[in-house]
C-alpha cells in the first residue's frame, strides 16, 4: 500500500512538473505569470538627405512601425537617397527604403548604367514626383529647346535624377550635351537661380515641393511647359511617367493649372528576397495607420487604395501582394 501511494505521489509531482513547464512555454513569465514580451525585431529604412520629402516620410513610416510592431525597434536612416539605397538593400544593409520609381524601374532591370540587376521589389507606391523645369520670369526662356547653351541645375551629384531627367530632354529633342549641366541640391538650385549663376533648374518632389515655393516667394518665375506630344510619347513609353497637374494656386504667380508630370512617384522597396511574413505586416501596419503617416507629411495621404498598388514597372513583394489581395484593392489581371 505505501508503496502504491509513493508511486501516486509521485506521478502527481510528475503531472504538476508538466503544467508548470506548459505554462512557461505558454510565455507566462516566473514571477508573475505576465505574458512574455515579444522578442524585439531591428529594421531599418533608408531615405534621403534632410530637404526633400524622403526624409521625414521615412521618419513618419519608422514612427507607424514602432508604434504598432510588437517589440519592434525601427530607425529611419539618411542616406544619399534612391541609388545608395537600391545598392545597401541588395548588401542587405537596410530592410526596407524609399527610391524615385524611375530610378529603381532602371536598377531592376541592370540598365541605363547599372552595372547589373538588383533584385528590387515594390512594397507600396507613395507620392507622385511632380518637377519641372523653372526659370526666372525675365531670362526669356520660354520651352525646353531654349535651355540650349545656358548653365542649368539639373539635381544633386550621385542623386540619380538623369534616370528620368535624361528622357525627359530627349523627347524635347535636347540633350546634356547642349547645355552646362550643374550639381547642386534643389534649396542650393534656387539659390542659383537668384543670383544668376543658372537660367534654369529642375525642381520638384511631393507637392507642394519646398524649393518650387522657396524660388517662387524669392522671385518672379516662370515654369517652363512640356510640350503635349513628348508627354504623351513619355508616359506610352515608360511606366514611371504619369500626367501630373499642379493645381492653380499652389505657388505665388502661378493663376493657372501646371499640366506636368510625375516623373517617378516615391515607393517604398525591399529586396526579392525580404521575408514573406515580414513585409506583409509591414504593409498592413502603414496602410492600416496611413492617417499617421499624413499627419508627419502631406504625402501620406498617397497611401490610398487607388494610388498604393499603382504599378510603376518594379515588381511587388509578395507579402505586399498578399496584404492587398486579402483587403480587396489589389488590381485584377485584365482578362479575368
């Protein structure tokens, strides 16, 4: 008899030793039996130098991800912006980063210098870049043709602007060879503009674009218009190309609505090979948040369900597809 009681107490310390460690492995902490927290998750996203739009849209994703990822600590990081970017995602220096579509539209696909294919994928399609060329009022250049023989500013060293600059002169019939390109950033560029060392410079990003308004509010300026049948030629052409309007009003002496174009809208990348799971939460934490995106810049509220999934000719992840899918905005093929 005590031996069979010795064999049920023991199988009864046994059952107790099983449900203590079951509880354990259910995250219930020693001490107070609290839920453990989630093992913390670094990520970083690559912008662009302070100045442009990239910057605090970055901050702002950054924000939504640490404020809504269980254990999640993500840092915005300034870079030079979209080609540093595409080249430290591919090393896998970043997880995810902001790139100009054009840009990244060329690097996919190892053309127009690249020296070869970087595997890049779309996670969402953010605000349009809207830029044009400008002039002070009084330089007498009316069309791009004129450019020829003049200094113009044409972005910043290493930035990436010929992928959609190049094009854009071309279908003018102009090109860098016929005028003095000149490097300088665009708040650098506006100051050039005032003191006469550039006729014209390339302006523009999310509008409304801080140089467009800093020249405009410094002096009287014209905005160079493109020509109806380049652009149409521009957009048939290359994905990254769309109609842009610049409502009238939006900058000081500008009675009349700018027909221009995005030259290649702000997206949000990741490497092919970013996990599946990973990117899908990424994609639902911003898009489920976008007001807060929007709250830290205008340029949130291209987070929408027609603009998000709008294909500028890199790929989506994925994980970003599957998100899109299972809340009923992604595209269905044409056809189907």
């Amino acid at each position: 008899m005590e031996i069979q009681g010795t064999m049920k107490s023991s199988k009864w310390v046994a059952l107790c030793l099983v449900s203590l460690l079951a509880l354990a492995g259910c995250g219930g902490t020693e001490e107070t039996g609290a839920p453990a927290k989630a093992e913390r998750r670094f990520l970083s996203v690559g912008t662009a130098p302070p100045g442009g739009a990239f910057f605090p849209v970055g901050g702002a994703i950054a924000e939504v991800l640490n404020a809504h990822g269980d254990g999640w600590q993500v840092t915005a990081e300034a870079t030079k912006g979209s080609q540093e970017n595409i080249r430290r995602l591919a090393k896998g220096e970043l997880d995810l980063a902001l790139a100009n579509s054009a840009i990244t539209y060329f690097a996919a696909r190892g053309e127009s210098g690249w020296d070869r294919v970087y595997p890049m994928r779309t996670v969402m399609t953010l605000a349009p870049n809207v830029a044009l060329f400008v002039t002070p009022e009084n330089s007498g250049i009316r069309t791009l043709a004129e450019v020829k023989g003049e200094r113009v500013v044409v972005g910043p060293a290493g930035a990436g602007f010929e992928f959609f600059v190049g094009p854009l002169l071309e279908a003018h019939g102009v090109t860098y060879d016929d005028f003095t390109p000149l490097n300088n950033t665009q708040t650098g560029a506006v100051d050039m503009l005032g003191d006469g060392s550039a006729a014209a410079a390339f302006l523009g990003g999310a509008v409304p674009t801080a140089s467009i308004t800093q020249a405009s509010t410094s002096q009287d300026i014209f905005f160079i218009p493109f020509d109806t049948q380049a652009m149409e030629q521009l957009t048939a052409t290359f994905m990254f190309f769309n109609d842009a309007t610049i409502p009238a009003g939006t900058y000081r002496g500008q009675d009349e609505d700018f027909h221009g174009l995005d030259v290649g809208s702000m997206h949000l990348i990741t490497s092919a090979d970013a996990d599946e799971q990973l990117i899908y939460e990424v994609t639902r934490m911003i898009y489920e948040n976008r007001e807060e995106v929007t709250a830290k810049h205008a340029a949130g509220k291209a987070i929408n369900p027609a603009n998000v999934v709008r294909d500028t000719g890199t790929e989506f992840h994925p994980g970003a597809i599957r998100y899109f899918k299972e809340i009923g905005i992604w595209p269905e093929p044409e056809g189907s």
